[in-house]
C-alpha cells in the first residue's frame, strides 16, 4: 500500500480518490428528493479538554467560531462524557455503555468479550444506523476503536476500522496520541498513509479534510444528508502547536492558576454555567499555590501551547461551518460539540513508557532528536518537544470541579456540550440543564433523521440502545431517564436525579447531592446511608447486565498498581 510522502501528493491523491468513488445510497431516485429536508449532522469531539476551556463555558481561551455556534444554539450544563478516550468513543458511537460495545477498557484485549478493545458485531455505529434512512457518512481524525501496534505503526484489525464500521470516506488517525507534526497511524479510508512536510499539522489536516469531504459530497450527492463525525486530536498532549500562535497567548496565563480559576469560577457563575452556591473546589492537593511554584516561565508557556491547540482547532471548526454556510446547509445541519473527558493531568516523563510504547517519537521528520518527557528547561510547542501541562493546569481547566481525566468525579466526566440546529431549534444562546450522556448521542441524531435504531444488522442480533435522544431538551422539555451508570479502570459513579454515588478505584463511595454541591465537598454517605445503598443497588445490577468485571480481576499486569494520581 502506497505511502504519499509530502501533503501536496496526499491531497492530490485524496482529490483523484474522492472523483472515483460512488457512495452508495439506500434509498431510491424519489425517495432521495424527499430526504432532502432531513438534517446533516456534524459531530465534533475535543480531546483532553477541560470542562471551562472555553470562552462560552468561562474559559480564557480564543474560541469565536465554538463560541458563536452557542451564541446561536444551546449549552449542556450537565452533559457527561465517559472520563477516557477509548471508552467514550464507544459510546458515542453507538448509544451504548462501552463494556456493552466491546470496549470495557481500552483498545487492548483483556481476553473477555466486554473487553476486547473495539467495537463488537452486537452494536452498531451511527453511520451504519443512517445508512437506511439515506445518510452518506465521513470521518476525521481520531478513531482509537481498534487495536494498534505504535512501534510497528500499523493495526491488524481491518474488519475494526472506520470504512468498516460504516464510513464511506476516512482521514484520520488509527491511534490514540501521536505527535501533531508527523502522526502514526494515519490513513486515507483503508489505506496508509504518510504526511510528511515541515508545514503539516493534525488540527489543520483535520479540518480541511472534513471541508473537503462536505464540499465533495455537496457536490456530487446534493440529493443525500450526510453524517460527518469530526474526531480532533486536540488539545491532547504531546503539547505541540506552531509559533504564531502561541504567540498570541504569550503572557496571558501569567497570573498563574489560582488567580485564573478564580477569574473562571466568576465569569462561569456569571454566565449561568455553574450555580453560585457550589463553592469553587480547592486548589488540587498535589498542586503548589502559584507564588510558591517554580519554573513560572516554562508553567505559563505550557498552558500557551495548550491554549493553541484549542485556538487552532476553533479556527477549524469555523472554516467547517463557512462551507456549510457557502453551501446554504448550515441551517439545516444539526451540530454538536463536546470533548471526549475532563482535562489529563498525566505527567510524560523522560524515561519508561512514553519512549518505550512507541508513542514518543525519538526523531523529528527531518531526523532531529525528540526530547521527550516534562522538562523545565526545554520549552514546549515546537515538534522536537513531547511534553504535557500536568496537573496543576488540568485543574485549572477542570474550574470548578476536581479531579481528572479517567476519574469519575466531575472533572473527569463533566464536558461542554453546544447543539447548533437553527432550522429546527428556535432558541439562541440558551442554557439546558437537564442531565445527559454520551449515551445519548446516537439516539439523537437518529431522532433528528427520522432512523431507526436496528434490531439485527448482518444477521446478529443488536444490543438495543441504553441512551434517549436529547431532542425533548432542544424545547426545553424534561428527559425522562433512569440512573445513568459509568465505571472505567474501577472508578465508578451512579448519576440518580439530583444524587451522585462516587468513588475513585479502590476508595470507599461518597454522596453528593449535585443540585447542592455539583463540585462534590459535601460527603453524604454517613447522613443518607439508605439513599447510597439504594445507588449501589442499581451498580451492581447494572455491571452484571453490562458485563462489568471489577478491575482487580480484569486489570492487565502493568496497570494492577496504577493509582491514578488525586
């Protein structure tokens, strides 16, 4: 299989590939001018990034285009993802819980079905449930549903890819993480692919992709909708963004992160976000206040970097908006945005997995030494760097919870989430409270193009979908719902009406009444034992119907020990 060695051939390529191709469509010449009024649908999913990044949820970040489509729309307040990559992309995919998916864990196999690390053939992916109402379906940038060999830069599981699943086009990542500058694991459809230039950049590549692909698609299957899922990389570590705009950012975190999350909390009460009564959550207890933290200037150019990467990919989703508003589709495009978990407070250290996996490259493109791992000396952003903004920034981006990424406390679970559909949702710059979950991705955008969610599909038999569209809400309707259940690596939770039952691996449950305390400083359990046993009740159960094992027993060896960090 052919490898392009510079972006000019690749987009050569990818321009000669898309003129070959005839997506297939389900539906018939007249039954096509009928589906003309069914919505397209945009799905697009952060990565890494914190609850509050941006400015629409408090954030000092440059976010216009996100920033606008809530200015037009809706926000969650209350949207929860499934705190870790893989895990959540299941989800959303499918409207199922992960374990129920194939992807219990990761994208490893721990030798069960539940835990297999990729999708199941007792599910099914958004783009493989539209196919039947007429939908053509894309894809970019990061899939993580499959298993893949870092070193040897390839995945031995086809049948597990995006075209496989459903897509009809495919740019984008295989992996999890990689540099921004030379990634592993990229692919054109099913082919592999490499992106080899000094001006490449994942963001942009993802960006522009998806506005080929929409302005391929409006051009040759005007009569289809299309479901285009946008899967950026960013901001997830390794810190990586050009100059220019890391410039923009330089001194604006100065201050340090008690100052700013404090400027966050007001601005995110003042914009409705979070309730005044919830007490901001103190500084993380492994985080030094910011007058006592040394090496200031390497800490502010870490949080620059990151507030790049964000930016960049802001300026992405306004060029994929302008080509559905040059197109006259936008109106009629139902978005959605929201991030994969809360922000990663993982530290990448100089020597052990970072180098080791493979996922740290050791040589430039150009063949220059990477300098990989956390150092204050080596300032981050250029592509000879891999490194992180660690914890006491994912605090900061967390504002107002605590804890992290992979946890399911709110700073792991809590995320953004911006509908935009303004031929079908008349209320602009609206907040929604109503409690939802990734879960509920899949059964929107089916209810938004009048789709069924299949029964069978290829002779198997299909788990029904455990989520409830979120187009009640749209009107500000209640969503009527059970408990909503989430458990990954042994952190585990139960969101129950106003109550959350909580607890972090191997720690003991906590309560919290979130309508009271949504940052969680208020332990219950002792006061309201018989509301915690009733929420326990319902997690047992729901492991044993979702193929839950507890982490002790499933735990590979070299995660056994993980602590996970406060």
């Amino acid at each position: 299989m052919k490898n392009y060695l510079n972006r000019r051939d690749f987009l050569k390529a990818l321009g000669a590939t898309a003129a070959a191709i005839t997506l297939p469509s389900c539906l018939t010449a007249s039954e096509n001018s009928a589906s003309i009024s069914k919505p397209n649908i945009v799905l697009i999913l952060a990565d890494d990034m914190g609850f509050s990044d941006i400015g629409c949820y408090g954030g000092q970040i440059d976010t216009p285009n996100i920033d606008k489509l809530a200015a037009n729309g809706l926000k969650f307040t209350q949207f929860y993802n499934y705190a870790r990559c893989c895990p959540t992309r299941a989800s959303i995919l499918t409207g199922l819980y992960p374990h129920q998916a194939g992807v219990g864990h990761m994208n490893v196999d721990l030798g069960v079905p539940e835990y297999q690390g990729y999708l199941n053939d007792r599910c099914v992916t958004i783009a493989e449930a539209l196919k039947p109402a007429g939908y053509a379906a894309y894809m970019t940038g990061k899939w993580h549903l499959c298993q893949f060999d870092m070193k040897a830069n390839t995945s031995s599981q086809p049948n597990a890819w995006p075209i496989q699943r459903g897509f009809d086009r495919y740019y984008g990542t295989l992996t999890g993480a990689s540099t921004y500058y030379d990634p592993i694991g990229l692919m054109l459809d099913n082919v592999p692919i490499k992106a080899d230039s000094p001006n490449y950049y994942l963001t942009d590549a993802i960006s522009d992709q998806t506005v080929k692909f929409i302005n391929d698609h409006i051009k040759n299957k005007s009569d289809q909708p299309f479901f285009m899922y946008v899967a950026f990389t960013s901001p997830h570590w390794p810190l990586h963004s050009p100059e220019n705009v890391v410039a923009k950012y330089k001194g604006r975190f100065d201050k340090g992160w008690d100052a700013l999350r404090e400027e966050r909390y007001k601005k995110q009460i003042d914009l409705g976000i979070i309730d005044k009564k919830w007490p901001l959550s103190p500084r993380n207890q492994n985080v030094p206040p910011w007058e006592k933290a040394e090496n200031k200037q390497w800490w502010s150019r870490c949080m620059e970097v990151y507030a790049a990467q964000i930016d960049i990919m802001d300026q992405g989703i306004g060029r994929i908006v302008s080509a559905l508003e040059k197109a006259g589709k936008l109106d009629n495009t139902l978005i959605l945005f929201l991030s994969d978990n809360g922000a990663c407070h993982e530290t990448i250290r100089k020597t052990g997995w970072y180098q080791e996996s493979g996922i740290a490259p050791h040589l430039t493109h150009d063949g220059k030494p990477v300098k990989i791992g956390n150092d204050p000396n080596v300032m981050p952003g250029p592509e000879n760097t891999f490194e992180s903004y660690e914890r006491p920034w994912a605090n900061f981006s967390n504002t107002p919870f605590r804890r992290f990424k992979s946890m399911m406390h709110e700073g792991g679970i809590a995320t953004p989430l911006i509908v935009h559909w303004p031929a079908r949702i008349k209320a602009k710059n609206q907040l929604r409270h109503q409690i939802g979950h990734i879960i509920d991705i899949m059964p929107t955008c089916l209810d938004a193009a009048a789709a069924e969610y299949p029964k069978t599909y290829k002779d198997k038999s299909i788990i029904p979908p455990e989520g409830k569209s979120l187009t009640p809400a749209f009107d500000d309707k209640n969503i009527v719902r059970d408990a909503l259940c989430f458990e990954h690596q042994g952190n585990r939770a139960v969101r129950l009406g106003d109550f959350k039952l909580v607890a972090k691996n191997k720690d003991p449950w906590e309560l919290y009444d979130v309508s009271e305390d949504r940052t969680e400083l208020n332990n219950l359990i002792e006061k309201l034992p018989e509301k915690a046993k009733e929420m326990e009740t319902i997690y047992d159960n729901w492991t044993k119907r979702c193929g839950v094992i507890p982490w002790a027993q499933i735990a590979p060896s070299w995660a056994k020990n993980e602590k996970g960090g406060e």
